[in-house]
C-alpha cells in the first residue's frame, strides 16, 4: 500500500476499544549528547532464479536449453546490466516484485541488491515465490556501493551464465550511482562479460521535491540529484499522491531541468510495463561524459559523505506486544517523520501466527500479516531505521521495550475489573486474542472487550 496509514492494525474494540499510553518508554532526544554512528559494512546480496552452481571457469561456449529461453550455443554472451536506483522509499522493490513476477519479458534475471543497514529485510518484502539464492559480499561505502564487491559479484556469476540473460542492480537509496556506473567500464574483464544496458531512477511523487532541495554539507553530492542526472529513464512514482495534475507538471518540470533527455514515465504502485525498462539499450556514455567530462578519470579518488544520515537495525528474539509497537510507532512518525528516510520491520506479534511486515517512508507508513511462520522458524522481530540525526539508542530502547518478557498476571477464568470508561466485574476469556493481552467478558451484559497491555490501567484484581 502506498497510502498514510498511521493506525496499524485492526479496531476490535468498538466502544470499548482503549488505547494504551507508554511515554515512559519514549524519552525525549537530548541534542547535545547525540552521537551520529559511523556506517557500518554492508551486505550485498546476489539473488538468482536458479539453485544449481556451475563450477567450472568463464566459458567460452555456451550449452542450453532452448525451451529455456537462454543463450545459444556459441560465443559467450555479452549479457544486459539495468541499473535500478532511487531514493529511500520510492519503490524500487515493489517495482523488482513486478519485473520478477512479470512473464511478458520472457527474460530470467540475476537481482544484485545492496542494503543500507545489517539487518535483512528485504527479504520478507520481495515476493516469496522468486525460487533465489542468496549470496552476500562486504563493502564499506554507501555511495561507493559495488565498485571492488561488484566486480566480484559479477565474474562470479558469469561462471553460471547459461542460467539467466540479463541483470539487475539495485542500489541502495543512499547511493550515488556513479560508481555503479563505472565499474562497467573501468574493468576490462567486466566489459567482456557485461554492457550497461539502462539506468532507471525511481521517483516518489510526494517526497522528491525535498530530497531533491536537501542542503548538503560542503562538498558532499545530494544523491537524490546525482539519480535523477543519471537516468536513462525517470519513472514517477506515487502519482496518486500528489495534490493534482498542476503539482505533478512542477514536479515533473523540476525533473526535467536536471535531466532533459530522459523520458518520465508516471506511474502508481510502481505498476509499469517491465517492457519499457529492460533490453532497451538506453545508456549512452557521450551524454554522461558532456556533464561530467572527469567521469573516468579516477573512479577511486576520495569524496565526502553525509555523516548525519545514519542506519540503525534491531533484532531481538521473543515476541512484541503489538499495541506498544503501535503506540511508539505513532509517536515516532508524529515527532520525526520529517528525518525518517525509510524504515522496515518484521514482528514476531504475541497472539499472531503470521508475521507482521512494515515499511515506510517520513510520515507515510503501511503494513500488514503476511505468510506463515514456519513450525520450527525461530520467532523473532527484526527492524531497520535509516534517517538524518535520529537517535539511534533510543531507537533501540524503545523497540526493546515493546518485547513481551513476563506472563500475564491473570490466569482464563480469573474474575477481574476491566476499565470500560468505567471499572465493571469480568472473566478473562482468553490471553493473547489477535494480539491483545486480554480478552474478557463482562459480568453485567456479557459484552467482550479486549484489554490490549497487561496494566492497571485497563485490567486490575477484584477488590
């Protein structure tokens, strides 16, 4: 969903609904003693339709099944690379979901991602019926991305051509794509294996203006810009977001004085034909070397980075009270929203058999029960928060603090007083109902009501 959706889960408690308060969780953020972590290493994942590895070197000819649809036997191919960058939160993994998903193509992808942040998410977010291999490198510079990984990451791969024909790379949010770009022609193994087919810049509708406007310290690039110049093609995402077709022609207009050549294409939900993306042989290196001449020049020389924009991830085993996570999770987008640049999250939610995924972007956030847990998956929540001076330990604290630690005080069938506006005599029917701590009976009518945290507050012994 690519809706505001503050309220995360569903209302059952009609008139008798409470909503539960945990400011001792939430402290407030003292400027002077926060401290901007520095970035850590990140994982770079290689995912391909195909579980069976070849074992032998660069191949000069190639032997496949036709029925297949991959190359024919002869001289090794020169196999597509699409770029696919954008900002955090535009949609570049809903758009991967449909390009995986679409058979209109008839192509078979190997997915190169880098993730900002040690925690994988993605994973539960990208559809799960894309059979994929999972294989993880390091690097340690968010704008740099792939550079030394990549060329890695891409000879090795060729070692199993014969199991797809094209490529794509997704960058991380935080990336400047130059690097990405030139690791395709400062390695001369890579030129032999690989041609750089398009860039394609995912836009949001609602939130690119800002980023594209962002002041960055001196002589650091604003990688929302560096996207947009890049682009072989501008996809205009969330469309359905903007105030009306006059904000999407600014918007556009905006676009178009950083990038003329580029087509825009406008979508919602990242719907868009695979077709208008893949094999079309969009990447012109004269065009890039007229508004950057030094483009080749250097590809490793030194450049800044912002040091206020930081990841933090979480895992904790156990599971969460979902009506705590909720009441944080409310009070986190109302009070910095404006900082949060993406964030995503599993939960392992007390009274729930399926995970509970999120994602979001500043104040726009959205989520739901998806899949199964496996019978012998270990259960366990996982986050990860990427975003300009947040605090990354409170962050931490308060996520902590919404796990589930003690039993509940009042056994089923215990008589108790539940606060219903007022305080009226009830059974507890049921612990944990669908992610509630209590559910009850009332003694004067026999009207349920769900107590959502074990306090006071909503639920106390008989006096």
């Amino acid at each position: 969903k690519q809706s505001i959706k503050i309220s995360l889960f569903v209302n059952h408690f009609s008139q008798h609904r409470l909503f539960c308060s945990i400011s001792k969780l939430l402290r407030a953020q003292d400027a002077n003693n926060h401290k901007t972590l520095s970035i850590k290493p990140l994982p770079y994942r290689v995912l391909v339709n195909s579980m069976t590895m070849t074992k032998r070197s660069i191949p000069e000819e190639v032997e496949v099944n036709q029925k297949n649809g991959m190359w024919k036997k002869g001289k090794a191919p020169i196999v597509p690379v699409t770029v696919l960058t954008g900002f955090l939160g535009s949609g570049k993994t809903t758009l991967m979901n449909h390009i995986l998903n679409d058979q209109t193509h008839g192509m078979k992808f190997a997915v190169i991602e880098n993730e900002f942040g040690d925690v994988g998410i993605d994973e539960k977010i990208l559809s799960e019926n894309v059979d994929e291999e999972v294989i993880e490198v390091m690097n340690g510079c968010i704008c740099c991305t792939v550079r030394g990984d990549l060329v890695e990451a891409l000879k090795k791969l060729y070692k199993r051509v014969e199991t797809f024909n094209g490529i794509i790379i997704e960058t991380t949010g935080l990336a400047d794509p130059a690097p990405v770009i030139q690791t395709f022609f400062v390695d001369e193994d890579v030129q032999k294996m690989y041609k750089l087919d398009s860039v394609i810049t995912v836009t949001d509708a609602k939130h690119i203006i800002p980023r594209l406007d962002e002041k960055k310290p001196e002589g650091v690039e604003n990688e929302a810009v560096e996207q947009v110049v890049f682009a072989d093609k501008i996809i205009l995402n969330k469309t359905d977001l903007a105030k009306d077709e006059d904000e999407l022609k600014m918007i556009e207009g905006r676009l178009r004085e950083l990038n003329p050549q580029a087509p825009i294409l406008r979508c919602e939900h990242s719907k868009i034909s695979p077709k208008e993306l893949l094999n079309i042989g969009a990447f012109d290196l004269k065009r890039v070397l007229e508004f950057e001449p030094e483009f080749l020049d250097d590809p490793d020389a030194e450049h800044q980075h912002d040091t206020s924009v930081v990841s933090t991830s979480c895992k904790i085993e156990g599971e969460v009270n979902i009506m705590m996570m909720q009441c944080w999770i409310q009070r986190l987008i109302m009070e910095d929203g404006a900082n949060l640049y993406r964030y995503k999250g599993v939960i392992a939610v007390k009274g729930k058999d399926e995970p509970f995924v999120f994602q979001g972007v500043g104040m726009m956030f959205s989520g739901d029960f998806q899949g199964k847990w496996g019978p012998n998956e270990k259960r366990e929540s996982r986050f990860v928060f990427i975003g300009k001076d947040i605090d990354t330990v409170f962050l931490k604290e308060a996520f902590e603090a919404c796990r589930v630690n003690n039993k509940l005080r009042f056994p089923v069938g215990t008589m108790v007083e539940a606060n219903v506006g007022k305080w009226e005599v009830g059974e507890v029917i049921k612990q944990w109902d669908d992610g509630n701590a209590y559910r009850i009976r009332l003694k004067s009518n026999g009207t349920e009501c769900w107590a959502p945290v074990d306090v006071n507050g909503y639920v106390r012994a008989t006096s």
